[in-house]
C-alpha cells in the first residue's frame, strides 16, 4: 500500500512492522540510513494517520471516481465555514482601518504616530504568541482548541466598545492579536490533513482569498452603520466593533460543532470513507498529525535554510500589508479625497481583486505545474501596481495601482501551501509555521510604521516603501524555488548512490511522522 518513487527499491528496513500494541511508544521499531548517511530512528510515536490505517481489515479501493466524489464531499462540509471564518477574521482585524474615519481617533485623541500603534500593538500580541498558539494547537484536539481563540476573540472584539482611554484600545488590540495567532497555522493543518499536495495550492487560494471578502463584507457593514449613526444610542465605530465581535462569536460555535479535529473523527464521512481519505493522502508522505513535540524535528527546522528564506520573505511581502490594512480607508480619504464615508465604499473593489485575484492565479495551476511561477507573476503584477501608486501622477492610475496592488496575497497563499505540503514531520511543520508566521508579524509591525503622520496626506515614504519590499520579494521567490528543485536533485543523486541496498520496505512509512530531510522518498512540490 506504500508508495514510493519509481526506479528504486525502497531503503527503509522491516525488522518489525507496525502494530497497534507498538503505537505510541518511544521504542525503535526499525532504523536505516537516509541518503545524506545519517541514521534515521522509526520509533511507534508515529501520526495520527496511522491507527486508521492499521484498522483497515477489507481491500480498499480508491479509483478515480470515488476520489472526485470524496472530494466533492470534503470541499462541500469543510470549505465554506473555512472560508467564512477567514473572511470575518480579516474583517476584524481592519475594522479599525473603518472605524479611523468614523470618530474612533478623535474619540481618543489620536495624535502622530498613536494610530499607527493601534495596527503595531495587535502584530506584538500575534507575534508574542506564535509558538504558543501552535503547541496548543499540536497538543490539544485542533478543532476545539480554533474554535476557542475564535469564540473569545470575538469577545475581545466586542469590548473594543468599551475602553475609556487610548491606553486600553492597546490592550485590547494586543489581545486580539493574541488570540488571531492560532487562526492560520490552524487552517494550514487542516487543508495538510484532507488534501492531497496537489490539491492544496486552489483550497489555500480558496480560504485565504476571502480575506478580500473580508473586505466587502466589512465595507458595507461599516457603511451601513456610518449611514444611520444618528439613529444609534452608540457611537458608529462602536456598534461597529461589536457587530463584527458577534459574528465571530456565532462563527467560533459553528466550528466548534461542525468542523472536525481530523477525518477519523468527521461525523459526516463514513468508516469506509474515512479510510480512504487516509489513503487520498498517502502520497503526501504525511498524515493528520503528531501530538508530541520532537526536539529533533524541532532543531532540524531552526537549521533548514528553507524556513529562514520564508521568514524573510514574510516580512518583506507583509510590510506593504501592514500599511494597508491599517491605513488603507486613509489613504482614500487624505490622498484621493474622497469624503470618510465613500472612502469605506472605495475601499470595497480591494477586496474583490483579492477574491478573485488570488482564486484566478491558484486556477492557473492546472496549466502552469510549478506554483512557484504563479507566485512570482502575482508579486511581479503587484510591483508594478506599487510602481503605479508611488510613481505615476493621474490620481485614475495611482487608484489603478492601489486596488491592483492586492493580488499580492498570491504570495502568501503559495507560501501558506508549500508548508502544508513541503514540510514533512508535525512538530517541524508547526515550526516552520510559527518561524514565517513571526515574520508576518514583523512585516505588519513595521508596515504602519512607514506612514509617517508628518508626511501626510500623500505618505509618499509609505509608497516607495511598497515598491523596495515588492523587489525583495520577487528576489527571495526565486531563491526558495531554487533551493526546492536543487533538494529534489541532490536526493535523486543521493538515492540512485544507494540504489545496491538491499533494504525492504518499510510498509506505512509514509505516516511514519518523519521530516522532509529524514524520509528519502519526499519530494518537495514545485
């Protein structure tokens, strides 16, 4: 039931197999040598994946039919709440982007750079959190544990409503960060648990390109409030603040009862089912997951050159996401003068560019292989659009290149992909996860940091800045690609060396919860 790359003869040694009675257990169960000469322990501390697998007790059969039609069954029960939920989180986090032109900071007496720190603050509670949120992620059933950061950010979103003075606008913003920290390494599992890496490139794209429905939704919700703010007992921005805050609240329960901690677990599959979505992912060379965090795997992320290149490029293609998602309604109303209340519908078509942006880019995979392309086309297009709003003079071409510049989530969304399907080993997975989404955060920390009060209302320092980190961003792109197709070639080389061993295989390795590096038949995905 393995499978293995064509042309060799699988290296792992058999002297005993997986048992359920060896499950669990620290005890080495076998060993042999990956193709760079390092021994490689297989003990029973295996995935989750592995005890369905020992279940099955009938032939299965996946053929082409059943796939599409599993497939169908999990995109129909998983990806809409999925999606909801990751478009109500964006909308929270740029509600004070709304809530700036409808009296928030002269509620508070918002002078220089105080606003700034407003977005800086939540990015130091995110930032301060990474690691934690993704042990409790690792340890705790992954479904219940979302579920609750998202339930009681909701409630802390509410209670922006209620802070007297600017001091507590910042507390709340550093909690609300806080708990957002779990959100997207938690779906970057949940599409690595259910998809083929094939497969993953269009749902990431799916979920993460309704940030821009976070957008609209969160437009016109902040419209209408702005429209009949004198009917309100409250302020407009705080009735804002909690009908965003309510919304999460209701999403965190849907999920809590509807989206499962992993497919052996999903009431809406059947046993059958549940086996063959365990068998859908076998050549992904991983499974649902490990519980327990291994110091090796661990060490063996903080020293691939992988995960330091996509930290920088996280900071370097988040510093223009910073800017915008807190200055953006801004921008529309100091430099292209529209009045506070059109700037919140101006706003609006940014996040249709992103919806159907980003979804459009991961759709041409199916005709472009290499993902890694795709990417670089989207940061290349919204490079130009920086250009466009730093450089050009017509105020139509610089709104051109404002909306444009959002398709440069596509980025994020390959980045976000490449970990659910090129990082192998749960605990290097959460690692990696947590090292890029650090950069994430120091990327927006400094983001709205480069619209300087004093340059108001062009921030054109704000504006050349898109552009430089643009650049950086195509260069790391290129770097990451490369290094993904010279690993592939230098374990080709390296595995036809061994191809004289006689070493059997070792049946289920593929859920044996063995890194990247460790496992001589992973193959990054392009």
């Amino acid at each position: 039931m393995s499978q293995k790359t064509e042309g060799h003869k699988d290296n792992l040694s058999p002297i005993v197999s997986f048992t359920k009675d060896n499950l669990g257990h620290d005890d080495v169960i076998t060993s042999f040598m990956s193709p760079n000469g390092r021994v490689v322990k297989v003990t029973g501390d295996v995935d989750e994946a592995m005890k369905v697998v020992l279940e099955i007790d009938e032939e299965i059969v996946l053929d082409e039919a059943t796939d599409k039609r599993l497939l169908r069954k999990i995109d129909m029960f998983l990806l809409p709440l999925i999606c909801l939920l990751y478009a109500c989180q964006f909308m929270d986090k740029t509600t004070t982007s709304y809530a700036a032109v409808m009296g928030f900071k002269e509620h508070f007496n918002m002078v220089g750079d105080m606003y700034s720190w407003c977005g800086t603050a939540f990015y130091l509670g995110y930032l301060a959190f990474e690691f934690p949120a993704n042990a409790i992620l690792q340890r705790f059933p992954l479904a219940k544990a979302t579920s609750a950061f998202i339930v009681i950010w909701g409630v802390v979103l509410c209670l922006h409503a209620v802070p007297r003075n600017y001091a507590g606008v910042i507390a709340l913003r550093t909690v609300l960060g806080v708990l957002e920290s779990a959100v997207t390494p938690a779906m970057v599992i949940f599409t690595g648990q259910w998809y083929k890496a094939e497969e993953q490139f269009l749902r990431t794209a799916l979920w993460f390109s309704c940030n821009g429905l976070g957008i609209i939704i969160g437009g016109a919700i902040a419209y209408g409030v702005a429209s009949h703010e004198a009917s309100y007992s409250l302020a407009g921005w705080k009735v804002l603040f909690v009908v965003t805050g309510l919304m999460t609240i209701v999403i965190g329960f849907l999920f809590l009862v509807h989206i499962p901690d992993n497919p052996s677990k999903a009431w809406f599959l059947t046993r059958t089912e549940k086996k063959l979505v365990v068998e859908r992912i076998r050549s992904n060379q991983q499974g649902f997951g490990n519980k327990h965090f291994k110091i090796h795997q661990f060490k063996e992320a903080m020293l691939d050159i992988n995960t330091w290149l996509y930290f920088f490029f996280a900071i370097a293609s988040n510093i223009p996401n910073g800017a915008l998602t807190n200055f953006g309604s801004i921008l529309l109303n100091s430099d292209f003068g529209y009045s506070p209340k059109d700037s919140l519908l101006m706003n609006m078509p940014c996040g249709g560019v992103e919806f159907v942006g980003c979804i459009l880019f991961a759709a041409s995979h199916k005709f472009i292989p290499h993902r890694m392309a795709i990417s670089f086309a989207a940061m290349a297009l919204a490079l130009a659009a920086s250009c466009m709003l730093a450089f050009a003079g017509p105020k139509q071409v610089r709104l051109g290149g404002y909306y444009l510049m959002y398709v440069y989530p596509t980025t994020m969304i390959c980045a976000l992909s490449c970990f659910a399907s090129n990082t192998a080993g749960h605990t290097k997975k959460i690692t990696t996860n947590a090292v890029f989404l650090i950069g994430y955060c120091v990327g927006n920390l400094i983001g709205p940091q480069t619209f300087v009060a004093a340059q108001a209302p062009s921030y054109t320092g704000g504006k050349i800045g898109f552009v430089v980190c643009d650049c950086v961003t195509l260069i790391l792109i290129a770097a990451i690609y490369y290094n993904y197709w010279l690993g592939n070639k230098k374990k080709e080389k390296e595995l036809a060396l061994m191809k004289e061993t006689a070493l059997d295989e070792l049946e289920n390795y593929e859920f044996a919860d063995m890194t990247d590096k460790e496992n001589p038949y992973f193959r990054y995905r392009l």
